[in-house]
C-alpha cells in the first residue's frame, strides 16, 4: 500500500440500512476500517439504528396536525 500524503480529516459517515451482514453493511464497514487505520477519525450515524423516519410530515415543520 503506498503512503498517504492527505491530512488526516474528520469524516462523517452516514447509513441508513436494515441489515449489517448485507454488501451495503459490508462496503460501510471496510471503508470505515481503512480510513481509520488511514489515521483519518470517522465519526459514525446509523439512521436506521436511530429509528430516524424519512417522511416529513406537519408536525416535523413546525405546523400543528
């Protein structure tokens, strides 16, 4: 592996996705390992951990239902 010339950066990596063992899971997990051992940080939120909803509904506005 040939050595890096970049500043080590804060990345933020954002998922959305049910299942870990899929090759989306995978794909985050081996990005994520390689940027760290890059010397980057990478701060991690998994959106479907969080039960964060997609719809936007009247209430997520500001507006009365």
């Amino acid at each position: 592996m040939r050595q890096s010339t970049t500043k080590p950066a804060t990345i933020l990596w954002v998922s959305a996705h049910p299942e870990p063992l899929s090759l989306n899971g995978s794909l985050r997990r081996d990005a994520i390992a390689h940027l760290r051992e890059s010397g980057h940080t990478v701060l991690e939120s998994d959106l479907y951990a969080m039960g964060w909803d997609p719809v936007l509904r009247a209430p997520d506005g500001g507006h009365p239902p």
